[in-house]
C-alpha cells in the first residue's frame, strides 16, 4: 500500500510538471532549415574528420594549386593595361594582409576581368583570385582587404585544401594527375563553404586586416550595404534603380546564395569589434586605381 502511495504522488508530481511546462510561453522555434544545418554540419564534421588525418604538406597543396591557377588563369587572360594595374593594386593589398597569415606560402592575387562575376574565391596553396565585378562593388580599400582577408583565411585555415580532397574521394582521382586536376572546374570554388567556415574566414579576416593596419570599419560599411541590398533587392524582388543595374544584382544574387545571410556576417563582424575593442576610429583609405597607357610604356603602379 505504501508503495502504491508512493508510485501515485511521483506520478501526480510528474503529471503536474508536464502541465505547468506545456503552459509556459516558449521562445525558441523550430524550423525544416534549423533541422538541416544542424544534420550538415554534423555531416561535415564527419566528413572532415578523414581530412584532419590524412592532410596533404604544404609542397603537395602548393603544387596542386599551382596547377589549378594556370588552368584557370589560361581562361580568362588579363591583356589591357587597366586589368593589369587593377590586379597590381589587388596584389599590393593581399600581400599586405596576407602577411598575417599562419602559414607562410606563397600567396598570388589574380583578377578575373569579368564585370559580370561578383564573386571571389581561393585555391589550395595561396592563389586567391577577385572578379572585376565585385571590385567594382568596392567603395574602400579596406572593404578590399577584408575581400581578399576572407579567401586568404580560407587556405589559412585548410578549407580549400579539404575541398580538393573531398572532390578527389568523391569522383575517385588521383591528385596526382594533371589531368584528374583538370576535371575540377572553376565554378566548384564560387559555391562557398559550410557556413562555420565562412563564418570563421569573416572572423579571421576581420583581426588580420586590422593587424595590418586597415579599419574594421571597411568590414562593417561593405556588410552593412550588402545587408541592405538583400533585404530590397533578393528578399523583397524590387525593380533594381539607378544604384544597381539587373546584371549586378543578379551577380549579388549569387554571392548571397555561397554565404550566410549578409545580416548574420554583419552581426558577427560587429561582436567582435566589440570583444577585440578594434578600432574603430582608424580611417578608411579611399580605393584608387591609377594607371596611364603611352606609348612602349605599361600600366603605372597602382598608389
């Protein structure tokens, strides 16, 4: 008898808790794409964890890259003289934050003179190349630094090695051959990364483009604007005015879609001015191009 007491009052107890936790407003809510990320990332995990273990040396990942930045460089050949001092000041600006790096490579910073392509990306070794049309969205050159901060961190921190890996498990290629190489193309490197990783190179690029010396501001100003051109143009579909033209939206339309919400980067990039006190005082560097065309003479440095 006792013991059915007992059973009864744990019983009432438990019964009394469910109701009083039902009734309780709750906050958090559960989406299909909650659901999803979380299923991905642990994917990700689990499949970057062979990565961890079997990781290629530096000489192998340069090499590698060597070859896939001819390939592409083969592609889209930079021959008039502005091109040529645009992806000099692209060079100027890389090196300089590329100093920042943990690893020590040999970094290379090509443009893509694609006015169309708004967009950038970074292949394993160091090579990081820039689309005009995204250059063309720069209003300072430390939106710039924080752009190309962004790819370096992506080799910085082996994302892009890991990728060539996942893509040689995947089809079943030997790293070895040229030709296995060859069958990667240059779109596989435009569709991002997990968005723990994109998340990581914001962070990162973000500390290492302050430590040389730019503003964090340059960081914040390019993601607040993106955050406002999502939000009218991607988000609500409206007609594309003067500040933009279709094409360029439509370019923008795929940058948002290889990262994480603009709104989300912003908000990040905003704790951590705030956590590593940046500062945020220091002035922007206007982004400026300077080149002439004479005769037997090329493109003047970019100053």
């Amino acid at each position: 008898m006792k013991r059915i007491l007992i059973l009864a009052v744990l019983v009432l107890a438990a019964l009394t808790a469910i109701y009083f936790v039902q009734r309780r407003p709750r906050n958090d809510a559960v989406s299909p794409a909650a659901l999803v990320d979380g299923s991905a990332d642990w994917e990700r995990d689990l499949t970057r964890a062979p990565m961890n273990l079997t990781r290629l040396s530096d000489e192998e990942e340069v090499r590698i890259g060597n070859r896939l930045a001819g390939q592409y460089e083969a592609m889209e050949p930079n021959t008039d003289p502005e091109s040529q001092a645009l992806e000099r000041y692209v060079e100027l600006v890389g090196f300089r934050v590329a100093a920042q790096a943990k690893r020590r490579l040999p970094w290379s910073f090509h443009v893509i003179d694609d006015a169309d392509l708004i967009n950038a990306f970074a292949l394993p070794g160091g090579h990081v190349f820039v689309g005009r049309g995204l250059l063309d969205q720069m209003t300072s050159e430390d939106e710039l630094a924080f752009v190309l901060g962004h790819e370096i961190e992506h080799v910085d921190h082996y994302h892009a090695v890991e990728r060539v890996q996942m893509e040689a498990q995947l089809h079943h290629f030997d790293l070895d051959a040229i030709s296995a190489l060859a069958q990667i193309p240059m779109s596989i490197w435009q569709e991002g990364y997990t968005k723990d990783e994109e998340l990581e190179a914001d962070r990162e690029s973000l500390r290492a483009v302050v430590a040389a010396g730019y503003s964090p501001q340059g960081a914040m100003k390019l993601l607040e604007r993106w955050t406002r051109l999502h939000g009218e143009y991607v988000i609500h579909a409206e007609t594309p005015v003067d500040e933009l033209s279709e094409l360029a939206i439509s370019g923008l339309n795929g940058y948002f879609r290889s990262h994480p919400l603009p709104s989300e980067r912003l908000a990040q990039v905003r704790k951590v001015i705030a956590e590593d006190r940046l500062p945020m005082n220091r002035p922007l560097t206007p982004f400026h191009l300077e080149y002439e065309v004479t005769s037997g003479a090329g493109p003047k440095d970019p100053s």
